[in-house]
C-alpha cells in the first residue's frame, strides 16, 4: 500500500503526540498505585465494586473519576487547591505514616486532609438532609472510667470500630485518662473551621479527645521563616490503638490538630 505524503504526516504528528503525552503524563489520567487502590476497595466492601481504569465504581454502578485532570502536566497541584477542590487520587497523594513515624510532620504534609466529598456524602449521607441522624449510633465511652454516649456513624463499621478503641483505652492505665477524658465530641454538622469544606464530625466518622493535652496550629506561634511550631503530647499508646482500628490522627498533619481522630480504614490500609 502505498500512503500519500497527507496522510503520512497526520500519521507522523499522531505518533509525535502520543511519544509527548507518554513522556510528561499530560492528559493521560494517572489513577491510584495497586495497594492504594486494593485499600480503598477493601476498606468499603459494602458499597464500593471495582477500579475500572480511571473510574472508581460503585455496586449500585455509579461511577466516579479517580484522577479528575485538576494538576499541572506533572500532576501537582497548589496545595490549598487540593484542599478546596480535591479528586480522588489527591486523599491518596501523602502516604499516612502508622506507628511511631511521621512527627514533625514536613510543611504542608498533611495526610488524610484531602477529602473527596462526593465520596464521603455517597456513603455516610449528607447531614444537612431529614433523617440523617438516623445512621448514627450510641458509643459508650470509656465504660467503666466515664460511660458518657458518643453519636458515630454506623456505616462501615466506624461506631464498632470506635467502640472497640474505647474499650481498649478504658484498659489503659488511669494515667493516660487525662489525655481522652472528657472527649471533646463526635457528630456535628458543621464546616471545617475557616472554610466551606464539610468536616469529617459532619459525617459521623470523627471524634476529638481530651483538649487538656492538646494542641491545634492555628493557636501556634510561627518560627523562623514562618512555620509552624509544632507541638504534641498525646502519648503513643492511645495513637496506636485509633491506628489499629482505622483511625488516622491529626498529630501526623503539618497543620496538627492533635485531639483529633477520624476513620479513614483507606488510608490506614494503604499505609499498611
């Protein structure tokens, strides 16, 4: 067959562009690493079917992008943009460090921050709807050392997850019950402090310990060059047994809030 001079340079300028897409990764979705995608899909088994390319998809065969195009050709994006406005991959982009790793958190590394909404409202509900509070249930805390009732969602296991961490720090010895009595609370239907992004307690799905321990990064004073001093003293014991059961914490983020525990099993599994 013999090709005209047209039609060999539509097919020279189609391989020229192919060879530029595969080399900078632009336009080309770049989806989630095999043992971020196999966490994600194990940590919902109720809800969640199969990663089909770059489309995550749900057993009720609704579909959601992975890599939504939101990053530059090298796939980065501003880090308050991928807050604002995250996909997918971006709740995958920082690894959570479990165990005893991860402090003092580098600027800007803020693992589990980035929280693909559409996601979160699909499965937990959105709480600004009638009925809502009907996926909650009661979590006794610490029984035996306090036994107030705590409001969690539970869908995926959060509240027996949360209920199983409870007991586990109720065995604790007294000295740490400082740092988890009382709690600060759980559900609230409420924005992140700050924003319009809808926080983790709006979804059942977190919980703030003791604040007598506690430190937050807005109440802290910059060091040198503008960072954030850290600071932290919830002690190992306790960020273990949350880590165990699916729960990562905000002491791990450069904007620490170290009261803070939410369920993320995604995360932590592919952390794992």
């Amino acid at each position: 067959m013999v090709l005209s001079r047209g039609v060999m340079s539509a097919l020279l300028l189609m391989t020229l562009s192919a060879a530029c897409l595969a080399q900078t990764g632009a336009g080309l979705p770049q989806g989630l690493s095999p043992d971020a995608s196999a966490a994600l899909l194990k940590a919902y088994p109720d809800f969640l079917d199969r990663i089909e390319d770059n489309d995550l998809v749900w057993k009720d065969g609704t579909r959601m992008r992975i890599d939504g195009g939101k990053g530059d050709v090298k796939g980065t994006r501003p880090f308050e943009a991928m807050l604002d406005d995250p996909d997918i991959k971006d709740m995958f982009a920082t690894k959570y460090p479990v165990g005893e790793k991860g402090l003092v958190p580098d600027v800007n590394v803020d693992p589990g921050r980035a929280r693909y909404l559409p996601l979160f409202r699909k499965m937990y509900g959105d709480c600004r709807a009638p009925g809502f509070t009907k996926t909650l249930t009661d979590v006794v805390w610490l029984p035996g050392k306090n036994g107030t009732h705590l409001k969690f969602s539970r869908i995926n296991g959060a509240a027996e997850a949360l209920q199983r961490i409870s007991n586990e720090l109720a065995r604790l010895p007294d000295r740490f019950l400082v740092y988890v009595r009382p709690s600060q609370g759980t559900y609230n239907c409420r924005a992140i402090a700050g924003t319009n992004r809808r926080s983790a307690h709006g979804f059942g799905i977190a919980i703030d310990i003791a604040a007598a321990h506690s430190h937050y990064w807005l109440r802290a004073k910059p060091g040198a060059g503008g960072h954030i001093a850290y600071k932290n003293e919830i002690p190992w014991e306790i960020v273990h047994i949350f880590e165990a059961h699916g729960f990562i914490w905000g002491g791990k983020w450069y904007h620490y809030d170290t009261m803070h525990f939410e369920y993320r099993p995604e995360l932590i599994g592919a952390a794992k």
